[in-house]
C-alpha cells in the first residue's frame, strides 16, 4: 500500500458559489438562533419579575436585578452562539477566502451494504472522513484496499466528492 497523499487546488466556480449558498443559509441561522436567546433571555428576566411580584417580594421589579439577569443571560447565549460561530461557521468563511480545497488519496478500510436505505458505502482509511456514499457500480467495482481519491474543503472539511 502506497502513503496517503495530500495536496491542494483552487475551488470550481460551482463549487464555491455552493459554499458561499451555505454560509450565507447558516448566517442567517446564527442572527434567528441568537435574537430568539436575546428575546427568551428578556423574557425570563421579565417572568422573573412578576413571579417575584406574585410572591409579595418588595421591589419585585428592580431595573439592577432585571438588567444584571438579562445581562447574564446574554452573556451566555453570546458566548455559545460565538463558539458554534468560530467552531463551524468560520473556517467555512475562512475556505471562501482561500478558495481551496484539499485533494487526498486513500485507501478503502472496508465496505458496507445499508439495506435500511439501500445505500452503498465505502470506510476509508483517512482521519477526515470516516465513510462515503458510493453507487452500486463503484461498491462493486472497487475492493478493500483501493485507493479513492475524495475532495473536501481545506479548513472545514467539508466533503465535496470523490472520484
């Protein structure tokens, strides 16, 4: 068996108006995910308050415990939505910049028939992607230990296709 090869190339023209299609879908997801936390997290301050105010507490609706447990909690929906950012939706920013994407050359660990959804799959032996679906031509084409070259971007790795 023969290294594993890595090397990079420039992204197809339709391969990044894809990924730029899916960063703007996904940043669009991140402004709805963290204004829905905004508008909860006012709305437990505010419920917070009332409950206090039903319990008999005096200065039930006090403007420094409203805001600090507002504040709080924005923190916390900031600071997660800020990680899932810099976790997934950055590096696909980060490959639009580049325009790359990684071409590598591995081996076939084993393969596996799916009857639940009738589908065809290859293990591979790369630490970047566990498995791939193949068509039924190709699984029984190719046999364990063949090399398959696959596609994916540079930082997000995400999967583009293989051949």
């Amino acid at each position: 068996m023969s290294e594993e090869l890595l090397h990079t190339e420039p992204l197809e023209a339709d391969e990044l108006r894809f990924l730029e299609l899916k960063e703007e879908k996904e940043r669009s997801q991140y402004y709805k995910v963290f204004s829905i936390l905004m508008v909860v997290s006012f709305l437990f301050s505010f419920s917070g308050s009332w409950y206090r105010a039903y319990e008999g507490a005096p200065n039930a609706f006090s403007a420094v415990r409203f805001f600090l447990c507002t504040g709080i909690l924005l923190s916390l929906s900031g600071g997660a939505v800020y990680f899932t950012y810099r976790r997934d939706l950055h590096k696909l920013q980060t490959d639009i910049k580049g325009k790359t994407k990684t071409i590598e050359i591995t081996h076939i660990k084993y393969k596996k028939y799916m009857p639940q959804n009738k589908s065809y799959h290859f293990y591979l032996q790369t630490p970047n992607k566990m498995s791939i679906e193949v068509t039924q031509a190709e699984f029984y084409t190719l046999n364990e230990g063949d090399e398959v070259t696959i596609e994916y971007t540079t930082c997000s790795k995400f999967y583009l296709g293989h051949y």
